[in-house]
C-alpha cells in the first residue's frame, strides 16, 4: 500500500473518529468495528457436546473467522444429580437460561439464548449485514426461519420416544418421499431463482453467506445423519441446492472446520 493510500486511510479515521460515528460500511467504519471488537473477551459457548442446536453457529463462527470458547457439557451435568442442581437448573435460577433452554452464548457481558437470536446479535455485532436494505434483512430472517418448520419434523419423529427404531426408520423414509421434496423444493427454487441474477449469491441473494445459509446448511447435514440414504437421494436430486452446499462447504475457513478435529460426529 503506497504512503499516500496509507496517508488517506489514517485521515479518513481521524476524521471519523472526530466526526463521530462512522458510515459502519466505510472502510473506516469496519476498521474501528474490528478494533473494537479486540478489546472484549471472546464470546463463550455453552451447549451440549454434539451438534444439535449450536452447530450451525459453530460454522458460521468458523467461516467468519469469529474466535470464541466452545464449552460443552455432558448431559448428566444438565440434569440434577444426587440432589445437586445440575446445569439447567442452576443457570436458570441465576437468570443465564430465559427459557430454561441452550444454547448460550456470553457475549458482552451478558447472556443470549434462542438461536436465531444469537445469529442476529452476532450478525449485527459484526457488521455481517451492513450494507444490506430492510427487504433483504428480511428475505434473510425468512429463509433463516423456514429452516426450522423442516428442523421441528424431523426432530419430532427422533425423540418421539413412543416409537421403536424400526419405526423412525420408516417414518423418515416416509417423509422424505412424501413431504421432504416440497420442504427442499422451497429452497431449490429460492437459490434457482437467485441464481438468475447472480450464481455466486447466497441462499437470500446476499453476497457472502447470512445466517439463513449456515441454519441450512446445518440441517442439510442433520436431515442426512437422521434420512440416510432417502435423505441423500432427495437432497443430490436438488441441482441448485447441491450447488450450493458445495460451495458453503469448500470456502477455506469453513472447510478447514468440517475437515478438523473440533467437528463433532453427527
């Protein structure tokens, strides 16, 4: 960078600095955000240690290149045990857990739970979304919501404890065959129809990925690890969805993740 370029740049931060906040798109504006940002510890991530509800942040984590704590914690720390409060109970009473639910996140000094609302906190925290108009937050917040009507079904028939393996096999193939190809479809024909614009955009038309990709991208692989193979046939079956996990899942912080030891099995 030439001393001039440099001159301007040093300039332009001393003039937002003085001026007040700046344009948070600005070049200048995203420098003070990062160095902000190095002054606060890293926020600290508790869930369960399986993936579950806190992995499609721990992806998205990974593709920004966001640094944080993940601390897992067994199940029989969640429950009580021997008299003593476990987890749940015990962060719940110290008003940690709103609804007695995980995952949290401790970020500036205070706790967020309900993952979408992390995702949005995180998102504007980091400015993933500056630049961005109301209409296309709000295709983002749309996508990002669609994903759990699909995550709810099929977590329901896994932890339906009236059925017998067998029967959760049946049910999953089921679905997959009968409902699974108007869910995906939904979000086939969503990055179909980006795609005639732009065939790099993401799943809301952004240009880098929203937190509507990493809660997709997620339960792809959650819809695999429960459907097998009737899972695999559907989704391979999507041209622009495939396209697109490819994509999400070969961008180099991301895939170091997936390829490393800190990815949890399914």
């Amino acid at each position: 960078m030439s001393k001039l370029v440099l001159g301007l740049f040093a300039g332009g931060l001393l003039s937002a600095w003085l001026s007040g906040s700046p344009d948070p798109s600005s070049p200048a504006g995203k420098f003070l955000k990062r160095l902000d940002q190095t002054h606060h510890e890293p926020p600290v991530l508790h869930y369960f240690d399986i993936r579950g509800r806190a992995e499609a942040i721990r992806v998205a984590f990974a593709d920004k290149g966001i640094v944080y704590i993940d601390k897992p914690f067994t199940k029989g720390k969640w429950t009580p045990v021997n008299g003593s409060p476990g987890l749940k109970e015990k962060w719940t009473n110290e008003g940690k857990l709103m609804f007695g639910q995980v995952p949290r996140l401790e970020m500036d000094g205070f706790d967020l739970v309900q993952s979408h609302s992390i995702f949005r906190y995180v998102a504007a925290k980091h400015g993933w979304y500056d630049g961005y108009d109301l209409r296309t937050k709000a295709n983002i917040d749309m996508a990002a919501d669609g994903t759990e009507d699909i995550r709810k079904q099929l977590t329901a028939i896994k932890y339906d404890d009236g059925l017998k393996e067998e029967q959760k096999t049946a049910k999953y193939k089921a679905w997959f065959k009968e409902s699974g190809p108007t869910w995906f479809g939904f979000y086939e024909r969503l990055l179909l129809g980006n795609s005639e614009g732009n065939s790099e955009s993401f799943l809301a038309g952004t240009s880098e990925p929203s937190h509507a990709d990493y809660l997709l991208f997620d339960l792809c692989d959650l819809a695999e690890a429960l459907g097998g193979e009737h899972a695999t046939k559907l989704l391979k079956g999507l041209p622009s969805l495939r396209a697109w996990r490819k994509r999400i899942a070969a961008r180099p912080l991301l895939d170091a993740y997936l390829q490393g030891p800190k990815r949890r099995d399914p």
